[in-house]
C-alpha cells in the first residue's frame, strides 16, 4: 500500500503556546486516519512541548533545519544530536533557507549527511523559481540540486530520505503546479534520478512530497497522482480544520486506490 506523507512546516509561525493549542485540536482528528502518516515542523523553541504533547502518538514531530557540526562555537545553531533528542525527522535546504540564508546544495549535502549520522529520517527540498521554470530550466535545476544534495549516500541511508519538490514560485503566493505537471517533475525527472543512484526497488519506495499552495480543495488531486507520495505543507497547516482537511483528502486517496486494486 502506497502511504501518503503529508508534513507540516510551520515555519516562523506560532509561539510555544500556540504550537501546543494547534496541535492539541489536531491530535483526537489525526486518531482517524492510520493510513496516513503525518508529521509537523514547529519552530524550535516550541518542537520540546510539541514532542512531549505528541509521545505515543501518530505524529510525528520534526526540526526545519539543523548544522552539521556536533558542537563548537557556531552561535546561535543547533546540533544534529540535539535535533534527534526530541525529533522524529528534519527538513533540509528548504527553499527559503536557499533563498534567505545562503543554502547551497553542498550545505544541504553536509546537513542531510549529519542529520542521517544522527539517526534522523529527513525531508529534502529541490525547486527552481519562476524564472528558471519559465526558461525551461526545471529539470537541469532539479537535476543538479538531487545529484549533489544526495552525493555520497547510501542505498541504505535513502531509506531514511524523503524528496520535497517544491517549485519556488508556488509557495506562499497561491499559484500551485497543474497535478500535471508537478507528477511530471516527480516521475520524470526525480525518480529517475533516484533510480540511477540507489537503484530501482530503493527509488520506487522512496516517497517524493510535493510543496506549493496546497490546500483542502486541491490536495485530494494531487495526491491522486501516480508519483506525488504526499506534501509539504506550509500556510494550510496553521489551522487545525485546513490540515486535517488536506490529511482527510490523502486519506481518501488511499482508500480509492486500495479499492481499485480488489
């Protein structure tokens, strides 16, 4: 059975209080949908009251970024070991972290590579921005961003990697991917790639989520698609009713599918 991963990051929003209020409405809702797995990323200071909230539950709780050094004097970051203290998973090279921060696929490498060496599974973001995609640069940029994020991995360590494609243009301004066209990048591009490097029966269990103005009333569709395995979730995971909306639109999904095939 094909299980939708549906991944909420929070981004720069909700203070610990709200973090706990949020995920305290989500929590008796989620106790409905075990076919799919869910997960949030809240800001640091809140993801130790998320974790502890969340312990013996489905959801899965996770940092949105980590360093790789194991300690040192990097002021103001935080080690992969401390992430994996309270955290299921992280979100690496997200593209606002590429955008504002100066992420390089070679820092995405180093990170990906200490959060794995920590015992964290990790979400890995690829995108092109409106003007690559309009010069038809998507697939070179993809390409180029999967191959040396994920140089030196292992058949194994990618058991523990998820792929987010999240085209830059398309998140936070409400343009979303025809379903079309995001399965396009996903089937064509990425898994292709993942094939190549870990080998097909690696590559086809691997998921691939994608990012980008997902909403309630368009998640159901994209998730139909052959090779969207479940979303990165930005503005639509804020609010109880939104989330577990586009969860319940994944869960759907799984049920169709699991009927077409009896």
């Amino acid at each position: 059975m094909r299980k939708i991963f549906v991944a909420g990051n929070w981004k720069m929003n909700k203070t610990i209080a709200e973090a706990v209020d949020l995920v305290s409405k989500m929590l008796p809702e989620l106790e409905n949908f075990d076919d799919v797995d869910v997960a949030v990323a809240p800001s640091y200071l809140a993801v130790p009251a998320v974790a502890e909230l969340c312990k013996g539950k489905a959801l899965k709780v996770g940092a949105q970024n980590l360093f790789w050094e194991e300690s040192g004097a990097y002021t103001g970051e935080v080690a992969p070991q401390m992430v994996a203290e309270v955290c299921d998973f992280v979100i690496v090279g997200h593209s606002e972290r590429r955008t504002y921060f100066g992420e390089t696929d070679e820092t995405v490498n180093k990170r990906l590579k200490a959060a794995l060496a920590a015992g964290l599974d990790v979400i890995v973001c690829v995108g092109e921005t409106l003007e690559e995609n309009e010069a038809g640069q998507t697939e070179a940029v993809v390409t180029r961003q999967i191959s040396k994020g994920l140089a030196g991995i292992t058949e194994d360590q990618a058991a523990h990697i998820t792929i987010a494609y999240e085209p830059i243009w398309a998140i936070g301004t409400g343009r979303t991917a025809t379903p079309e066209d995001a399965n396009n990048v996903h089937k064509n591009v990425i898994r292709p790639l993942l094939k190549q490097q870990f080998g097909d029966q690696r590559a086809n269990a691997m998921r691939i989520q994608y990012g980008g103005s997902i909403k309630p009333n368009n998640a159901a569709e994209l998730f139909a698609m052959s090779d969207i395995d479940g979303g990165l979730v930005g503005g639509a995971s804020l609010t109880a009713d939104s989330f577990v909306s586009i969860i319940k639109g994944a869960s759907l999904v799984t049920i169709v599918e699991e009927t077409s095939k009896e």
